[in-house]
C-alpha cells in the first residue's frame, strides 16, 4: 500500500508538486496520467525515494520511503531515463543485481531471457533505446519486486514487446498482488491495464478515481431534433462541453447514465446517443476545465 | 475463450459482463460450469485482474454466477432476479431496429413476418443476444 499525504517538492523557485495526496492499494495499476511538465516523474521520483518530500508524507506500507533500504529492496523504479555503467553487460548487470537485491530470482532472469531473446553478453549500452528498455524491465522483473514504480515503460517498445511486457508485469498483479503505479501519455494503453487513474496538472493533483467509476460520470451525448433545437435543453442541463455540429448536437455530460437517458428523453429527440468516454477524452475536457484547452492553430 | 475488442469505447469490465452472459444464454457455457479463474484470464487477456474480478462480481449480482469460496466461480443454472431494466434497454433497442427498418422501406407487415420467422426458429430462449 502507497499512501502520499500533501506532499510538495520545490526546486529552487520552480513549484514541482503542490500537496497532492494518493493512494495506491496492494495489487493494484495506477495510472499516472497529465501535461507535460505536470511533475509526474517529480512523483516517481518521490515514490523511489531518489527525491526527499518537502513537506507532507511519503509511505510505502506505512514506512517512510526516503532513505529506507528495507523499503526500497522491494521497490523497481525504471525511470524515463534509463541508466547503465558504462562497459556492463547484461549479465555484469544482473550480478549485480543479484548481490545487492536479496530477493533477486536467478530462475526467473533465465527463464526471462527466452521471452527478451536478448544475447546476454552484449554490452548494454551499444543496445537500441528499445532493447536497453526491456533489459531494464527484464531486470526489474526478475527482482521481484512487491511495488514497481514505471515512467513511461512502453515507450521506444515496438507492439509485439509492448504486449509481452504488459502481460508480464500483469501476471505479476495477479499472482503476486505487485502494486504498480505508472505514468504514461499513452492513455489507450493505460486503459488496458489500470484500474486507477490520476490526472496531474501543474503539480496539483485533478481527479483521481476508480477508472471504471470514472467513465461511469461523464457521458458523450449525441442528439438531434427533427425540429429545432429545444432551447430548454442547454438551459436546464449542466454540460462541460457542447458543440453544434449542423443539426447535431454534441454534450459532454456528467451524471449517471440512467439519469441522462431519462432527462434527455423528456426533448424527444430524434436521435439519441449516449457513448462513454474513452479516457483520451476525459483527459482533455477535464483538462479543458483547467485553462489547459486544445486551441487549433490557424495559420 | 473470450476476444474483447480493446478500441471500444465501453469498458472493459461492460464488454466482459455481457461475452459471458452472452455464452451463458446461448449455451456455451453449461449450467455449473466453472469460469476461468481471475489469474487466469487476467494473463490471457493481459486484463487488470481488479478489473475482471469486478466484472464477476457484477456477474453474481445480477444472477448469473455464483462463487464458492476456494474454488472459484460457477454459471447459475437459470437467471432469476430481476430483468425489468434490461428488459427495457432491450426494448428501446428494437425500437430503434424497427424504426430504422422501416425507414429504408420494410413494410410493416414484412416485419412481423419476420419477427414470427425468427420466433419460431427459437427454440427455448436460446437466442442471439
């Protein structure tokens, strides 16, 4: 269990994060999502103990992470930028490893070099970007780690490793209950695999919740009347976003479905559509909301 | 078993509950069989094993299943409970068929023919949900 309690972290006069609060329970994917700059490696980066908080808490099963080695054996943290020594290879690497990490699994690392299929004697840093990010993740996983803490891990993947990746650190969830937090811009990938969001914003935590319950609240409406357009509709319902689209109208509605259904209903419409929001979408009229708006640029 | 179409919009857990419920109404899954396992079908569908234990969860709410504590979760052998909301969406839904039917020209008559075709051809609620 990962508990954050309004924690801030400043560099010099730049405000990384400003009191942002999670949780992350034991077995559980959550998904670190926002604007650049937002400071979610900043939050990695806090979470593996590489940064000291400010102020506020940082725990990791109710300990301190900062400086806290019995915390940080059990903790991976694959950061955006990978680092390896200089002339190490992959085997040099997992020796490593295996001495400093007591619960290294030397049968898990053989059994994963079938899966990376990568020759072990190379030296890690004439790899590609991709190749250097799985012998990262070949690693992490063979440490066995009960949290991973991953920014940006699919990254420079092709799709074939992407997949293989993400069914083995799933597998990870189900049979160990490893808790992951990961960022990513991917937001069709987390959609996959997270079972809870957080949207991080100019070092302030927007929403967090329950991906399911999260696309439960917000709706996509499409309607259309074969007449006008009932003015009482715009008035009486509470839209984040409408767009008129010729004779269609197009709402952005928060509320239950049920609810919607039935309130749109009484217009009589003549064509109504109610679709859920992929989290692409949230993520962009929740960020809309803040002042931080797709505006096309003409030229 | 299951193929679930990851550029959908609806959730993943929706799109679970109902390719289950629909190989359970149509008989591909048996009365008392047992469900895969959440460890399993996680890593087969490299799915959130949260999420997938929340679409059973789901399953047994509404009747579908039921779990036995150590062994896993099992299709109930017939649907009891309460159907009237679903009942209902699949209601608009035919509405919205017919409606489209006969704007591109099916007379009323041949949709009803139709309708008794299908009927007939059903034998024991086994139909295409």
């Amino acid at each position: 269990m990962i508990e954050v309690e309004r924690v801030s972290k400043q560099f010099q006069d730049l405000e990384a994060l400003r009191e942002v609060s999670l949780a992350v329970h034991k077995g559980s994917v959550y998904g670190l999502v926002g604007s650049n700059g937002a400071g979610k490696t900043t939050m990695l980066k806090l979470l593996a103990g590489i940064y000291k908080p400010d102020s506020g808490n940082l725990m990791i099963d109710s300990q301190p992470v900062f400086e806290n080695e019995a915390i940080k054996t059990r903790c991976v943290f694959i950061p955006d930028i990978l680092y390896f020594f200089l002339n190490y290879t992959i085997q040099d690497m997992a020796d490593f490893y295996a001495n400093i990490y007591p619960q290294w699994n030397n049968q898990r690392y053989l059994k994963l070099a079938n899966v990376f299929n990568i020759e072990v004697k190379r030296r890690i840093r004439t790899l590609s970007k991709g190749m250097q990010r799985q012998v990262a993740l070949w690693l992490g996983l063979a440490l066995m780690p009960d949290v991973m803490i991953l920014d940006e891990p699919l990254d420079g993947l092709d799709p074939v490793m992407r997949q293989k990746v993400k069914n083995l650190i799933i597998q990870d969830v189900a049979e160990r209950e490893m808790t992951i937090i990961i960022s990513s811009h991917n937001l069709r990938e987390l959609e996959d695999i997270c079972d809870y969001i957080g949207i991080l914003h100019q070092g302030k935590m927007l929403i967090q919740k329950d991906f399911d319950d999260l696309r439960a609240d917000v709706h996509k409406i499409q309607v259309a009347f074969s007449g006008e357009i009932p003015p009482a509709l715009l008035e009486q319902t509470q839209t984040l976003y409408h767009e008129q689209r010729g004779s269609v109208l197009i709402l952005i509605v928060r509320g239950a479905y049920s609810e919607i259904i039935s309130h749109m209903q009484s217009y009589n419409p003549a064509v109504l559509d109610i679709l859920p929001l992929t989290l692409e979408e949230i993520f962009i009229y929740e960020m809309g909301d803040n002042g931080y708006e797709i505006k096309n640029i003409l030229y | 078993m299951f193929e679930l179409d990851l550029r959908s919009r609806a959730p993943i857990y929706e799109q679970l509950v109902d390719k289950i419920i629909e190989l359970i109404i149509n008989n591909v899954l048996k009365p008392d069989e047992q469900l895969p396992s959440v460890r399993v079908l996680s890593s087969e569908l490299t799915i959130n094993p949260n999420t997938i234990q929340k679409a059973y969860r789901e399953l047994e709410y509404r009747g579908y299943i039921y779990s036995l504590p150590g062994k896993g979760s099992f299709v109930k052998p017939a649907v009891s409970g309460d159907n009237t909301a679903r009942l209902q969406s699949l209601e608009s839904e035919l509405a919205r068929i017919i409606a489209e039917m006969r704007y591109l020209g099916m007379p009323p008559g041949e949709i009803v023919t139709r309708v008794n075709d299908l009927l007939s051809k059903d034998k024991g609620g086994k139909m295409n949900d």
